[in-house]
C-alpha cells in the first residue's frame, strides 16, 4: 500500500530506519526545513504546502517490496587485539559510547552468560526492534566491563524498558534529555554493592557504573538508538552513559519502592523510569515539613518541565537527613506526596500564551478550561510521584523530572 513519512530534514536519518525496520527502505520520505515547533502558523502551512506533490505522488506510487528485516542471529567477526587500536574500531562499528570498551570475547560472554540459555529471547527494543536475546545482553555487557553477577539486574531492567507503558519508541528518539533510570531495591544491592549511600549517582561505585552502562549499550546496540541518528536527543545528559543507583532502604523512615509497589522486602527488583538528569535541591535551614517542602516543590515547579504539561511520574529523591526531618514531622510517605503535588505548581500566567496554545493541543484533557491563576500540578495524582531515599550526610535532595509520556515500571531479579 503506497505510504510516504513526513518529517523534517533534521530527523531524515530517524525516517530512513523507520522504514527500513518495517521492512520498506525505498518508503518515499517528504521533508519540510526544520523547524515546525515555535513558527507561526503561516509558516507552517507554506512549508507544508512545498511539499504536497510529494506527498501526492508517495501516496499513489506503490513502494518496492518488503524486504526481511530477520536477524541472522550473533555471528563473529574480527576485531583489532590491540586494545587502544579496538577503541578506535568500537566507535566505527557504533558500538562503543566513547568511553574505554572491553572486547566481548567468546570467552568473556560465555563466562558472563554462565549456564544461562544463550538463545533466551528478553525482549523485543524500539526503535528498531532488536531482538535481546541473553547472547546480545551479555556482550553488550562485557564491552561495559560487567560481571556474570550483574547480569539479572541488567537483564530485569532490560524486560522492564520493553514493557508497554514505558514507551521506549519514545524514550530512544525524543530531543528531550531523557535515558532509562535504574533504580535496585532488595538484598541484591548489598550483595552486588549498587551504591545508594554518599555520592549513589557519582563515581567509585562499579556496579552502578557497569549496570547502568550496560543497559544503556543495549538499548543503542540491540535497540538501534544510535546517537545522533535514531536518538535525537537534543542536549541528552551525563546520564546517557551510566545512571543507575539503589534505594538507601536502611536509612528511609518509611517503606521502600518496591514493597510500596507490592513486591516482599526481601524481593530483589529493579525499576526503570525515563529520567532527566537530578535537579539538587539545597535546603540546610529547614527544621520541619512544612518549611523544607517549599524548597523542595520550588525546585519541582518550573515552566521548563516536560511533567508539567505531559504529566508521568517524576521522582523524588529525598537525601536521608531531609527525609527524617519530613518523618519527624509525622508525615508519611503518602501524606509527603499529598504535600508536594498541591505545592508543586506553576500558575499558567507563568507560560508564554504559543505554549498555552500548544499545551491545549498536545494534552487538553490537562488544560481545557483553565485560566490566568489556575495552578498546574507536577503530576495529575499525589500517587503518581515516585518518591525514594537515597544519598548520604548532607541537607541535599533531588528532583528529577522525567519524559512525561512514560510510566515507570518495577521487574523482579530473578536469578
């Protein structure tokens, strides 16, 4: 059936894999100079209007035939053994995130696979839909330097990036700074050593840093999200190299994430969101709830944020010193999240009136009939904030707001 995609110029290299992941390479493919967003309506129409003959002539012009777009399966190939020359070749083959990469040996991934089943299909990763077998995971762990240790975790985080309600499609090829947070709650975190104490979301720790880079890699690797081509991350952040930790569940005063979410306190899971980087919030005055809530739903509420407008689950990442002052006020964790969502609001004054104008389109249910002092909420529910303790000394916390049109989701290590 004749079909043409529509874009701009600037994402031709999305639409050329688009097409080629369904099977149609030779797709006609209309572009318009980009941008569209923040142009006026005029504008727009006269670009579209450049382009309508081509769109007419892609919708009645059959396309070549579908062509397979089966794996192979995993092949070897050769690769330099010197290992400063299999940097350079790393990043040729677009498998390297230009940090330092191991060589996924045989040796090296049969060590890290075990007496797991190679074959063992994971999940199936946009925007190219990768098949992650447990073969193509353990590689793409061995070039992050993981152990055959870190494998469940990566491979729960890897089941729960793939879930529906994650949206990965979106997650790999938005411009927004946005990458898959792994959050480990249960024993497995002390046993692998997942930092979630002093500096959790830093250096020193190697299990965040091989866990986090790991999921990463594959995500770009067997999902297809090649920087710069599928992941059109405008600006993306540090994160997109590594960002992992655990919930500090020994200093929280309260429930952690995944008994919150059903699971046994002894249960080991892991639980993806699709995260910006941490906004710090800085509040060593505070001796109550009540006064330390205003730094911290002032830092959540900006005009800037992706949740403000799409909504989602955002994070709270609450350092223990300001989660016992919140405690020994008597809140709980739901009273917490009560506080913050009527406190993080931004009025609708606060946006230009072309964003109110776009808002109403993109999410009306959320906007429809609102006016000058309406406050807008972080999130559409108190129970849609995701809270977690986590860091060490200090009056510091974190918001981290996330894509908005994502969900985050809690998988179970097994294994």
């Amino acid at each position: 059936m004749p079909a043409v995609v529509l874009g701009t110029d600037a994402f031709l290299s999305l639409a050329k894999a688009t097409s080629a992941k369904h099977g149609l390479p030779h797709l006609a493919v209309a572009l318009v100079p980009h941008p569209l967003g923040g142009v006026a309506p005029d504008t727009a129409r006269a670009k579209a209007d450049a382009i309508l003959d081509e769109v007419l002539d892609g919708l009645t012009t059959d396309p070549a035939p579908p062509v397979s777009t089966a794996s192979a399966g995993p092949t070897l190939v050769e690769s330099p053994e010197d290992l400063d020359a299999f940097q350079v070749w790393a990043m040729e083959q677009e498998w390297s995130d230009g940090l330092p990469v191991l060589p996924p040996t045989e040796a090296r991934v049969a060590k890290i696979l075990g007496r797991r089943a190679a074959d063992e299909a994971i999940a199936t990763l946009a925007p190219l839909d990768g098949r992650a077998t447990l073969h193509a995971i353990a590689v793409n762990a061995a070039l992050a330097g993981a152990g055959p240790e870190h494998l469940p975790v990566i491979v729960a985080a890897i089941r729960a990036v793939a879930k529906p309600e994650f949206n990965l499609n979106a997650i790999q090829c938005t411009t927004h700074p946005c990458t898959p947070l792994v959050i480990v709650n249960g024993p497995i975190a002390a046993r692998l050593g997942v930092a979630g104490g002093p500096n959790a979301l830093g250096n020193g720790h190697r299990a965040n840093a091989v866990i986090g880079r790991a999921v990463r890699l594959v995500l770009q690797n067997v999902g297809g999200a090649r920087p710069g081509r599928e992941d059109r991350a405008t600006l993306g952040h540090p994160g997109k190299f590594s960002y992992c930790l655990a919930e500090n569940e020994a200093q929280s005063p309260w429930e952690p994430l995944h008994v919150e979410r059903g699971f046994p306190r002894d249960a080991s899971t892991v639980t993806v969101c699709g995260s910006e980087g941490p906004h710090n919030v800085n509040d060593h005055g505070s001796m109550a709830a009540e006064t330390l809530m205003a730094a911290i739903a002032g830092t959540a509420a900006t005009t800037g944020s992706n949740n403000i407008y799409l909504a989602g689950d955002p994070l709270v990442m609450l350092g223990p010193e300001h989660a016992q002052t919140i405690a020994s006020s008597g809140w709980s964790k739901a009273e917490f999240k009560r506080r913050f969502w009527e406190a993080a609001r931004v009025p609708l004054e606060r946006f230009s009136a072309d964003n109110v104008a776009r808002f109403m389109t993109i999410h009306p249910e959320r906007f429809e009939g609102t006016g000058p002092d309406t406050l807008l909420p972080f999130a559409s529910r108190p129970e849609d904030v995701m809270v977690i303790v986590a860091g060490g000394p200090g009056k510091h916390s974190a918001i981290v707001p996330t894509f908005g049109a994502t969900r985050s989701v809690t998988e179970r290590v097994e294994g």
